[in-house]
C-alpha cells in the first residue's frame, strides 16, 4: 500500500512500462520542469504539444537537451487540442495532461462526444493530500474542482471513480467518509440525506469495494478521539482514505485551507475519462505538478 507521496514517487519510478504524458500547450515553465524531473526519474515519457520555439528555450533554460524529447509543434490551442487527443487514441500515449491553458476549453475537448474521451461514466477530480503530523496516512478528497453540485448519481460515481484510484495505489477497501455538518440524518439538510443513501447502497452492494459511512463530520472522518467523545461508532471514524464533499465550494475551501493554511502537500488527477487527465492550476508549485504525474502515471499503469 502507498502510504506517502515518496513512495507514490518510488513506485512510478520502478514500473516496468513507463507511461507517456502528451502534455498540451506544453511551452509553460512549471510544467516543464515538472515534466522534466519526472522524465528525468524515470517515471514517464512525454510527447510536448505546443509552441516549439518557446517550448526548445524553456528545456534549454533548466539545462537539458530539447533533442532528448518529443515536440510536437502546433499553432493554436485548439490545435494541440486535437493533437493531444488522437495521441491518446492512437495508444502513442496514456495520460493528457494539460499545460499554458485554461481548464475550460480543455475539458470541453475531453467531454465532447465527437472526441470519444469518455469512460461510460462521470469525470470527477480526485485530489490527495500528505501532512504527516497532521495524519497518519494519505488523505483523498472528491470532488474539490469539477462536479459543482452533483446529485445521488454524481456522488455515487464520484465514489467509484476514487476507489478505482484507491485499489491502485494498494487500499484493498477504502474507507469513504460523506461529510456533513452534523451526524444525523436531517431532511432539511439534503447532504446528509444522501450520505445515508450512499450508505445504504453500499450496504446493497451498489457501491463495491470499499466501506461508505455518512452522514460524518470532517473531525469525526480524521480523529478518532473526537468520534469517541460523540458516541460515533463506526470503522472509518479517524481512519478515512477518501472525503466525499457535498459541493464544489465546500470541497474547493477544505483542500484551500489544508493546503494554503495547514501546508499539506498535494497530487490530483482527474478520473472518468478513457485516461487519466492532469488539469493542475497554472499557478501551482512544480511540486504539486510532479507528484500529480506520479500519480497519474502509477494509477494508468495500474488499472
């Protein structure tokens, strides 16, 4: 089992078959020069779409060989767009990851059906987070970046989507905590009606491998001594792999103040597609970056 992004890292580096990352509009500085290191420790192979010129300096720039990779020059977004696609299609390469762009018109190329880059199910952001005296373990969080308000469906595919994820990276059955702001369930609160559903449907089966529990609150999910205080009884009580989050903004707060306020390091990739998708913001460390290709390039490996 994966138990912190070293050995995530580690892991990547001594798989057999190496993953290739088709990197669209890769002529950006932090992307590169996570690209770069993980190409440089073996953990992927990359094809780079986008402006040659730029993308050539960038490379030259931290000290290495343009001639050591695969450029793919293109004129416009749209263009390395399509590239990128049929790059995965044509099996040259088994992870997208997206560079000098914004989220928007690159998911928009991925869900559109012309494009056939659809699983069958829901996309979904799964994000992990490593603070080692904050928790005793790797700590997943769905969906903080995609799905604004999904509904029973949505957060049921949501679930699935990071248990697939979960298996991979060794958790045999994952145990999944759907936050709520109390432990009841309350008609009035329609979160924690459906945590119970969830709950239940994974009781029925619906929802394998992996133990649901819901309606919990985030201090319940990670500390067991604050469980124990309230009388709640359940497994997953300060043991959670994985968050389920209501919404986008209460996800989209909760991984801001793990990361920006407690200082957690962080990887996400994006699920439900026919590859792993890598969308992490233009703005974030080449840290972030790099572990988000290890992960991606391990779970591609692996299922």
């Amino acid at each position: 089992m994966i138990k912190n992004f070293k050995e995530l890292a580690d892991a990547a580096k001594a798989m057999e078959k190496k993953t290739v990352l088709a990197v669209v509009e890769a002529h950006d500085e932090h992307t590169l020069e996570a690209v770069m290191t993980a190409k440089k420790d073996g953990i992927i192979d990359a094809m780079l779409i986008g402006n040659e010129e730029k993308i050539r300096e960038i490379i030259t720039q931290e000290g290495a060989d343009p001639a050591d990779y695969t450029i793919v020059p293109t004129s416009s977004i749209e263009e390395s767009l399509k590239i990128g696609i049929d790059i995965i299609h044509s099996g040259k390469a088994n992870v997208i990851m997206k560079g000098k762009m914004e989220t928007g018109p690159f998911m928009k190329a991925i869900i559109n059906k012309e494009n056939d880059m659809m699983a069958g199910g829901r996309i979904s952001l799964v994000g992990l987070f490593e603070h080692p005296t904050a928790y005793h373990k790797l700590l997943a969080v769905t969906d903080m970046g995609m799905n604004t308000y999904p509904d029973l469906e949505g957060k049921k595919d949501e679930i699935n989507n990071a248990v697939k994820l979960l298996h991979a990276l060794g958790i045999e059955c994952p145990k999944v905590a759907c936050l709520c702001a109390v432990e009841k369930l309350n008609p009035k609160m329609p979160e924690t009606v459906d945590a119970d559903a969830l709950k239940k449907m994974n009781a029925a089966g619906e929802i394998p491998g992996c133990i649901v529990e819901g309606p919990i609150s985030f201090d319940l999910a990670i500390k067991k001594e604050s469980a124990d205080l309230k009388g709640y009884e359940s497994p997953v009580a300060g043991d959670a792999d994985l968050l389920l989050v209501p919404d986008i903004t209460c996800g989209n707060v909760l991984v801001k103040c793990m990361t920006e306020y407690a200082g957690a390091t962080t990887a996400g990739a994006m699920l439900g597609a026919k590859c792993p998708l890598i969308i992490t913001s233009r703005s974030a460390a080449a840290s972030d970056k790099y572990y988000s290709i290890a992960l991606a390039a391990y779970s591609a490996a692996r299922y």
